[in-house]
C-alpha cells in the first residue's frame, strides 16, 4: 500500500531528526570550545562506565564526577576514548558559572571528547544535506 506523498513526509522527517541532531552538536562543540578556552581545570576520575543495551562493545556511555573550587560534587557524562575505565583519572574543565552543563575531560591528553563531538556533527550534517536533497529532487522535479 502506498500513501499519496508518503515519501515526502519520511524524508521531511529524516530531515529535521538529522538536523536538530546536528544543531545539538554545533551547540556542544561551541560550549566545549568556549569552555576549554575560558573554564577552571580540577581533577576528577571517571566514576562508570555503562554499557548499552543489547552489549555492544563499542557502544559505552562514560560517567565522570569532580569537585568545583567551593566543594560542590558534581557528575557527568561525557564521550570518552575506549581504553577509559572507572576509576580512570581525568582533568575536568568546566564554567564555573554552569559546571553541570560544562564539564568536559576535553583538553591536554583527551581529545576524544572534540573529535567524536566533530564526527558526529559531520555526520548528520551530512546526512542532513542527503535527505533534504532527496526531499527537494522529489518536491520540485523527481517525476
């Protein structure tokens, strides 16, 4: 069963999944650029690691905690290389003003944090393009 204009709903949809995913990553590379230019540096350590559902190896999210210049504990997760393991330590960069939203083991020693953050953006930047170019070739002249 086909659904008159079914293809422009599924590719206007993939278009905008692909494009606020990669609005989230411009915004995240531009607080961690902001933030290793300007943020506090402390100590810290990686306090988890939790694996996806279904074990795949490669999929792990990372869990960090550090304490700020006035003693709050604070906990985050940030994207992390594979050789990283819990009780791993990291030097944490944060804005004071935000260390919650901020935090990030990005800096000397870690790029992973940037690098990843960069692929991902590319990524469904490009992916983006693709869907809206397929969108706009069946929109105005795909018959």
């Amino acid at each position: 069963m086909q659904v008159p204009g079914g293809e422009y709903l599924v590719f206007g949809l993939l278009t905008v999944l692909f494009g606020s995913l990669t609005v989230k990553y411009v915004r995240r590379l531009a607080t961690l650029a902001r933030t290793l230019r300007r943020g506090a540096r402390t100590a810290g350590e990686c306090v988890r690691v939790e694996t996806e559902p279904y074990n795949r190896s490669d999929a792990k999210r990372h869990f960090f905690a550090f304490r700020t210049a006035d003693g709050t504990e604070v906990e985050f997760e940030d994207l992390a290389g594979w050789g990283m393991k819990t009780g791993s330590p990291v030097t944490v960069t944060y804005d004071p003003e935000n260390p919650r939203k901020t935090a990030t083991i990005a800096g000397r020693g870690s790029w992973s944090p940037v690098l990843q953050c960069t692929a991902l953006m590319a990524g469904c930047g490009m992916a983006t393009i693709g869907f809206t170019t397929v969108l706009l070739f069946n929109v105005f002249g795909g018959q």
